[in-house]
C-alpha cells in the first residue's frame, strides 16, 4: 500500500522546522511556541450602532465590509429597518 505524504503549507512547514531545531538545541525537551497575536480587544476599530447607540468593535467577518456595517446585531438591524419603514 503506497502512503500519501500530506502538503504542508509553507507557514506550517517552517514552523515544524523552527520547533525541531528548538527541540535539538533544548535536548528533546518539548517547547510549545505561542503564536503571536495579530490583534487584541484594545485596538480593534469601534462604531456606534445606528440603532441602539452602544458601541461595538470590530469582527473578521465584517473584514471585508466595515465600512458598509452599521448596527452591532441582526436584532438592531431589523429594529432599524422597522423604525426606517415606519417613518
């Protein structure tokens, strides 16, 4: 039976080369390594939430679209919506 090797991405390949070598330096010692945070709750983005006016940061999935969100829930955005059809 032939054995499939799995492709590693290039980020997890030199990863497991930066941890043998820390793990030959160290003699076989196991070194978890903590991956760097790319953010934390400090700096990410705030906007105020057109309908209920509390503030709200920012979220992955609205990467693409921030500059379009403008209420911090879908409860607020069908409160705006109703509020909006109303007027």
């Amino acid at each position: 039976m032939a054995t499939i090797a799995r492709r590693l991405s290039p980020a997890r390949w030199r990863a497991q080369i930066v941890r043998r070598s820390l793990a030959k330096s160290c003699g076989g010692a196991h070194i978890p390594l903590m991956p760097d945070k790319r953010y934390t709750k400090s700096n990410l983005p705030e906007k105020i939430c057109a309908a209920c006016g509390r503030p709200f940061a920012w979220r992955k999935k609205w990467a693409r679209d921030w500059d379009n969100v403008k209420t911090c829930s879908e409860r607020c955005k069908g409160d705006l919506r109703a509020r909006n059809r109303s007027a």
